[in-house]
C-alpha cells in the first residue's frame, strides 16, 4: 500500500486525517503510521470494523516498510501488536492472535534494553499471552503475561503516566491467576498496585484514570465476592469508582458498553446484599443502555441478554412481593433469553448457563400464567443439559436437581430415582477446590438436597438401602471434599500417590471450562478429548475401588456397616424433603421406615427461620414460645420415634437407650434432644425416654467410634482456654465479654482436682493451645466461634495474637496481664495438622459452637462441633446458641462430676459417660429452669 492508497481509504471511509501533512519529505512509515492513529480514532467514534482493519493495515505497512535494524521498528511493531489485540479482544478471531504473537515475540527477544520501545513491547505481548491463557488455559502463558508486564512496569519511572495502563493490566491478570491458583494474596497485590496506578495520575480527569478506575472497580468486586460477601465496603466502593469511570468516559469508547454492564452487574449484586429495589432498578437501566451502545456482532452480547433477562425475571418477583405488580414480567425474560440463544453460536462456554437460565424463567413463568407446557420445555432444557457430557459437572447438577422435581410433577418417579442415583454419582467428578466460594456453596446444597429428595423417592419405592446408601454417599463425601487430611483422597495420597494424583488430574480437566474457536467456541477435537477424560475418569474410579483398603473410595457405608456402627442405640435418620418427611431408625438388627405425616415441611421451615436471640425483656416471651416449639417437635417427631425405638428393646434395657440423631435437609435445624413437653411433673420429652446425641452422618459417626476404640482409655489431661474479652475485627463489631468463663473455668479445676493433670491458658494465641493439644485428652474452651459453612477447615475458635500467655498450674494462677490483641483463630485445618493420638473430648462452651444457620447448607451440618470431630477429638459438647453465664458454668460443672463420679482419683473415665454426664447436668438445671428453655436446651454432644 503506497500513501495515495491510504489517503484514498480514509476518504473513502470519511476519516478526517487532521494535522497529517501531505508532504513527501515525511518519511512513508511515519505517514502512515499517524494515518492509522486517526483510522483507529475513527473507529473508537463508530465501531466499525472496517475502520479497525484499515488501522491495521496501514500500521502493518508502516511495520514492514521499515528495516528491523532501524530502533523505529520496535515501536512500529508494538503499534500493530496492540491494534490486533484491541480487534482479537472484540472478534475472537485466532488469526490475529497468532499473528500477533508471530510478530511480537521475535522483537520482545531482540529489542535492545535500552530502547524506548521496550514499555510498549512487553505490554502488547504480554496482553496476546493473556488472551492466549483465556483460549488454551496453559498456566505458562499467564505467568509469562505477568512476568512481561512487571517488566514493562520496571522499564519506566516512577511517576510516568505511561506505568498506569501496563500496572493495570498487571492487576488485572494477577487477579486471573488468585483465581486459577485460589491463592488470595495475588488478587490483594493486584488490588494494591492497580491503587499506586492510580496515584501516579494527578487528576481523573486525565483519559488514563477511567481505565485504571474500571480496573480497580473490578478488582474489588471480586475480593467481595470471595470474602463470603462480608466487605461491602469493597462493593461500595467498586460501584462508586466505576460510576466515576464512566462519568468520565466518552461516548464512543470501546469499553463504555462493557463498563455499563458491569455496573448493572455490580449494582444487582448490591441489591442481593441490601434488598434495595433502586439498585436492581438501576442495573436493569444501565444494563439495557449497555446493550443499546453495544455494537450488534459484539462477543458478548448474548451473554449479557440473558443476565438482563435474569435481572427482569428478579424485577418482577420483587414487585411482586411489595405489591406493585411486575414490570414486564416472565415473559420478557422468556424472550431475552430466548434472543440470546439464538445469536450464540453452538458450544459456546455460555450457552449451557443460557439454556439452564431459559429452563429456570420457563418455571417461573408457568407459575404466573400456569402454562403447563412451559414445564415441559423446561424439562427438556435440564435434561439435555444433564446428558451433556461437556456440560460442566456443576451445571449438569443444577440441572438435574430441577429435573428431578419437575419429572415427580409429572409422576415419572422411576426416571426421577435414576436421575438422582446417577447425580450422586457424579460426586466423585466435581472439583469444588476450581470454583468460586459462592459455586462451592452451591454443589454443597445441591447434592444435599439431591440426596434428601432421592431419599424421599426411594423410601417411597420401598427401596430402603438404596435411600440410605445415597443419602450418606450425599452427605459424608462432601465432608470428604472440603477436609482433604480426612477425607478418602488424602487416605489415597499416602498409599498410592500416583492414583491419586491421577484422580486429581483428571478431575482438574473435567471441570476446566472448554476454551478455543472463534468467539471462544472450543473446536469439535476439544469435545471429543472431553468425553475421553470422562471416561477415563470413570474407569480410574473404579480402578481405585480394586485396590486393598479403598473398595469403598468416595462412596458411603454400606447398611451392614451402618448397622455395625454403635451397637448399643439406635440411629435415627430423619429426612424432610420436598415431598413428605421420614424417619429411619436403624439398630444392628433391623431397619425401620416411619413416615412422619405430622411434620409438616411448611411448620418446620417456620419453625427453624424464627431468630431465638432476644432482649432480656423478650426473653420471657421467645422462651414461651420455644417450650412450643419443643411441643410441636414432640408430638409430630420424637415422640412416635422413640416408641418405636422402645419397642425394639435396644439393651440395656434398665436404662434409656442411646439414640444418635442425624437431621437431613430442614431437618438438620432441629433440637431433637430437646423435644417434649416441658412442664411439671412430666415425662414426655426426649431427656426422660432416651440419652441423645447426634452425627453429621453415620460414616462420621463411625469414624469417632473407631477413633474412640483405638483410644488409651486414661484419664489424660484437661486443657482449659478461656477469652473474658475478645478483640474486635476492622469494620465489625466486637464480640461481647463472656463474663462468666473466669468463674467457670475456677468451678471447673475444683470439680476435676485430683483427677486431671490440668494446664490453664488465658487468652492465649493460636500457637499457645496448639503447643498444648497433644498433651491433653479433654479440651475445653470457654471463647466465641467461628463458623464457615462451606470449608468446616475454616471453622474454629476465636483467640488472639499477639498475647501474654498465661501458662501454669492450677495452684498458679495470676492476674491478667493481657496487652494490645488482635483476633487469632484456631481453625480446625490447623487442628488437623497436629497429632491428636489422646485426644478424646473436647467442651467448646458459651459461643454457638452448634448452630447452623445457613439455610442452603441445611444438609450439611457443617459448624465448629462437627469440624473438631473430625479433626481428632470423638466427643464434642457443644451449645447451638448462647446460653446463659451462670448456666454454663452450671452445666460445666456439673458435667465434669458427673464424668469422674465413679472415678477414683487418676483413674480411668468411660467414652459412654460423656452423653450420660451432660444429659443429668441439663436435667438438673432444666428442673429448676423448666420454663426457660433458651439456658439448658442448647447444649448438645456430638459423638459416640
């Protein structure tokens, strides 16, 4: 192309070319060089794509008239680099990205250090190495990406302007790699350094702050969203900085499309959080403008149809709710989605999510307009989803979970039951270490309520084994999951590593996202490779299962081995699903399925969303209706289940029998211990006819009564932690004094001196209790917890750092000397580091050690208690909310005499006394107390 070509194209394309001179002295490279400048301004203006290729190929001529030797080769080659990856960015097409790559890495390694051109260069490569990582997901592209922009980044001053994009761009691909490695300190560098970016520049006014500012927004939106939604400051402030961005935007930027959207996008995720209808107003809004200035062959397009369908659909449902009436309603959402489909081209990554989202507003529609066959076209949705093999397993859960509802609805129950049996087994194939905290979440609730339905199903078929084999495989293997260094794959690694390691590389890739293709549509080889990994993932399983001692790898127990498991009680598994509740009891004889037509799954979501805590005004009142709610639970549960535990003679006969109590879906809220008729003289509750405990399933159940059995039954030691006051955390509140802990902890070493060795810490650090745990047999802390529902690991006690431990004998007590703290928390992954050969109990007193509040986890039954179980200690006593000072130390002491009653001073104490010992502390508090239930019904063992 010669100059009057080029002059000729712009015209013909009406790009003014102003301040280009028209003069022969100006060297042609230069010419044109400035001539696909204004092409390219052009095209930011219009979005044409033919003004985008003229820029190219007027920079690509630019390039090849000048000699590689010429130092102005290295800017004209970073010229045309960043040209083809703004276009690769919007088109997806791998011609550019392979010719850039072509150009760029040959003139990365040759450049000279010194050149001007070195900034330029290693940024433009850096961003198609980014690009590439996106399409091939080869983790080296993405740390060279890195590597390549911390060297941008050095090759520039401090202050100067031209660092901000390429610490941008840094930031953000620091981000992609917190993602793939789950490692947050790099999202937090990303975060830092985009921050300094934006220091550089002196107002944000200047055309560089908008970038960087949408880069940062971003940034701290995805730390929100990995801290459990806990800083909404974060949220705030991505909101507030994007706003800015786009206030100072012009209107024919490339990127304003995309900044608007991800402003709906964040503002809908504020309204989850809030509850506000502005926010989700004002993301419908800005959504629809973003789609209004979108050019219409965008790559992302699709995509963000079906997200505002999503927000339309969550419009209405709130209009609703407030008695508005809905704003476009189901079908708009229908539609959008509908539109989306059919503009997004076959294998795309978002297309399965789209279909899944389609079958979601299909229901919802059907509910407000009851258009049967929307049922039907949602049915079909899910299912082609579930029998997609290159569906992600997560996706294919989803929609085999609503699957499964839909086809009960049309009484196609024994399609039902396979769909769920098949679900299950899926299990094994999802990898909840590769998704986002909130996705973690959702494979936890869906597999729970997966197996509580199927549960339901099977009972219902008169397949009772079946109900129970994957009720468990539902439940214990998802503890497996989260708590690697106890679960089946950790047994795996230490005997056979490279099955395991295998197992895990082949999970890895079955849950990767296919990537490659135009507009990233992953090629047809890709989908071949992918079905060939599933089945060799499949087969490996099963390989496994041949290998001695793992025949029963990421699988539940079998009924013989439920049987086995504690002897001398009865399990009593109770499951409230969708479509009716039951209980079934289980002893080593027989098995019994009693469908409990009282409990009503209505009364027991009612029942387990009231909030118990209260104003000590209050206290009077809530513990009325608690005594109500212990009556209910009574009457409609425990009450007919103990009749017919009783009936089946459990020995000993002289005394209660033991009953474990194991809740499954809404049934994992309820205080089964605790349920009668509270009143005097009677003798209707669950503490009179039985001797409760509970387990997280009957795996875990076994696992403690085997760990209790292998157990030195001595009588140990006794650690005793307490934490009077504990330091608050930036931005919260800080947790109350627990008062009471001094006094309790001194009733305590009265209660055991002369039969426990006993070491006191007082608000001691992390490090103090772990130095002390292997030298105790009973643990018992008197402190606040910490619960998190999706990774029991990062359950635990709150302590703090830095401390003076207060480390001595009982007759060795001294006065407080606490300085300056900050929160330290025992985790229960730490706990497992450490070898608990003695540990046998373990007492977590005053904090809600017990509760389990989150609703989508019901099944799971994952909270501090649970967690030190399975860490190594085989009796916890917990409590599932506060309770009462004076009555923890009550309860305390009168465990702790009761435990050592027939003890004779270092003598030996019995593993089956610790449900005794607390069961008679409660009851003689609960005499006196008989209507306050809120200080003696919280207290609960966990154990065998």
């Amino acid at each position: 192309m010669n100059l009057d070509e080029a002059w000729n194209i712009l015209d013909s394309q009406g790009i003014v070319a102003l301040g280009v001179p028209k003069d022969d002295n100006v060297d042609n490279a230069t010419l044109l060089t400035q001539l696909s400048a204004r092409a390219l301004d052009a095209y930011h203006r219009t979005k044409h794509l033919r003004q985008m290729d003229t820029a190219i190929r007027l920079s690509r001529t630019a390039m090849t008239l000048t000699p590689q030797d010429d130092p102005q080769w290295y800017f004209y080659v970073a010229n045309y680099g960043g040209q083809l990856a703004e276009r690769y960015e919007r088109t997806r097409k791998d011609e550019d990205l392979e010719a850039c790559i072509t150009v760029l890495r040959p003139a990365v390694d040759a450049v000279p250090s010194n050149s001007l051109a070195v900034p330029g260069l290693l940024t433009n490569y850096g961003t198609m190495l980014g690009f590439l990582y996106d399409k091939s997901g080869e983790l080296r592209h993405l740390e060279e990406a890195i590597s390549l922009y911390r060297r941008a980044a050095d090759a520039l001053s401090a202050n100067d302007p031209a660092r901000v994009p390429v610490m941008q761009n840094l930031g953000v691909r620091l981000n992609t790699l917190s993602q793939v490695t789950g490692m947050q300190v790099y999202l937090q560098e990303g975060i830092n350094i985009t921050r300094q970016a934006l220091e550089i520049l002196p107002s944000h006014l200047d055309p560089l702050w908008a970038p960087a500012a949408r880069a940062l927004s971003a940034l701290l939106f995805t730390s929100f969203q990995r801290t459990h939604s806990s800083n909404i400051a974060y949220l705030d402030e991505s909101i507030d900085l994007l706003r800015r961005a786009i206030a100072s935007t012009l209107v024919d930027h490339p990127n304003l499309a995309e900044m608007t959207y991800n402003l709906g996008a964040f503002l809908a995720s504020r309204h989850k959080i809030n509850n506000r209808i502005a926010d989700l107003d004002e993301a419908v809004d800005v959504t629809r403008k973003a789609l209004e200035i979108m050019p219409p062959d965008h790559a992302d397009r699709g995509r963000i149809l079906a997200n505002l369908g999503a927000m339309i659909a969550l419009q209405d449902r709130q209009r609703r709710v407030v008695g508005d009436g809905g704003i476009a309603g189901p079908d708009a959402t229908v539609a959008l989605i509908r539109q989306a489909l059919a503009i997004i081209p076959d294998h795309h990554p978002d297309k399965d999510s789209m279909a899944y989202n389609l079958g979601v507003s299909l229901v919802l529609r059907r509910k407000a307009n009851n258009l049967l066959a929307d049922v039907d076209e949602a049915t079909d949705c899910f299912l082609r989803l579930w029998n997609s093999v290159t569906t992600p397993p997560l996706l294919r859960l989803r929609a085999a979970t609503n699957s499964m509802d839909h086809l009960v609805l049309q009484s196609k129950r024994d399609l039902a039951i396979q769909l769920g049996k098949d679900a299950i087994s899926l299990l094994p194939v999802v990898n909840t270490k590769m998704l986002s905290h909130q996705d973690q979440q959702y494979v936890v609730s869906v597999f729970t309520m997966l197996a509580s339905r199927l549960c339901s199903l099977l009972l219902d078929a008169g397949e009772t084994e079946d109900a129970l084999k994957y009720l468990e495989q539902g439940r214990a293997v998802i503890l497996g999951h989260l708590i690697d260094s106890r679960s089946d794959i950790s047994s795996l690694a230490q005997n056979s590593p490279d099955l395991a390691r295998r197992y895990e590389r082949l999970r890895d890739e079955v849950n990767t996202p296919l990537r490659g293709g135009r507009h990233g549509v992953p090629e047809t080889h890709q989908i071949d490779q992918r079905r060939q990994i599933i089945s060799d993932l499949e087969k490996h399983i099963e390989h496994i299962r041949t290998v001695p001692g793992h025949h029963d790898f990421l699988m539940g127990p079998t009924l013989a081995e439920m049987q086995a498991c504690m002897k001398e009680g009865a399990k009593v598994v109770v499951n409230i699903s969708l479509i009716w509740s039951d209980a079934i009891i289980i002893t080593p004889t027989t098995v019994r399925v009693l469908q409990l037509t009282e409990m009503l799954r209505s009364d027991t979501r009612s029942w387990a969303q009231k909030d118990w805590n209260c104003s000590r005004r209050q206290r009077g009142q809530t513990n009325k209706e608690y005594i109500r709610y212990l009556a209910w639970l009574w009457t409609s549960c425990v009450e007919p289940v103990l009749a017919i535990v009783q009936s089946l003679q459990i020995p000993p006969a002289n005394k209660p029998p033991r009953v474990w109590w194991i809740g499954c879906g809404e049934a994992s809220f309820l205080p089964f211990h605790a349920a009668g008729i509270h009143r005097k003289g009677s003798e209707q509750t669950a503490y009179h006819q039985s001797i409760s405990s509970y387990a997280p399933s009957i795996k875990a159940l076994s696992h403690a009564e085997k760990r209790a059995e292998a157990m030195p039954d001595t009588h140990g030691s006794l650690l005793v932690v307490t934490m009077p006051t504990t330091p608050g955390l930036e931005g919260q509140k800080t947790p109350r004094p627990l008062n009471g802990v001094v006094d309790e902890k001194n009733h305590i070493l009265d209660a055991v001196k002369g039969h426990l060795h006993t070491t006191y810490l007082k608000r001691p650090s992390v490090n103090d209790v772990i130095e002390a745990l292997p030298e105790c047999s009973i643990a018992h802390f008197a402190c606040h917890g910490s619960s998190d529902a999706v990774d029991p690991s990062n359950s635990g006690l709150i302590l703090q750092k830095p401390s003076t431990k207060l480390r001595e004998e009982v007759s060795g007590d001294r006065l407080d000397t606490n300085t300056a703290a900050v929160q330290d928390r025992l985790t229960v992954g730490r706990i497992l580091q450490v070898n608990l050969q003695g540990a046998r109990l373990a007492y977590l007193s005053a904090c809600s050690t017990a509760q389990n509040e989150a609703e989508k986890l019901a099944d799971e039954v994952i909270h501090v208690v649970s967690g030190f179980q399975i860490a190594g200690f085989p009796h916890v006593v917990g409590c599932l909310w506060p309770s009462n000072d004076d009555i923890c130390v009550e309860i305390a002491v009168g465990f702790y005499t009761r435990l050592l009653s027939d003890v004779q001073p270092g003598g030996k104490w019995a593993d089956e006394r610790v449900a005794v010992a607390l069961r008679e502390a409660v009851m003689e508090v609960r005499e006196r107390e008989m209507g306050a239930p809120l200080d003696w019904a919280p207290y609960v063992h966990y154990g065998p």
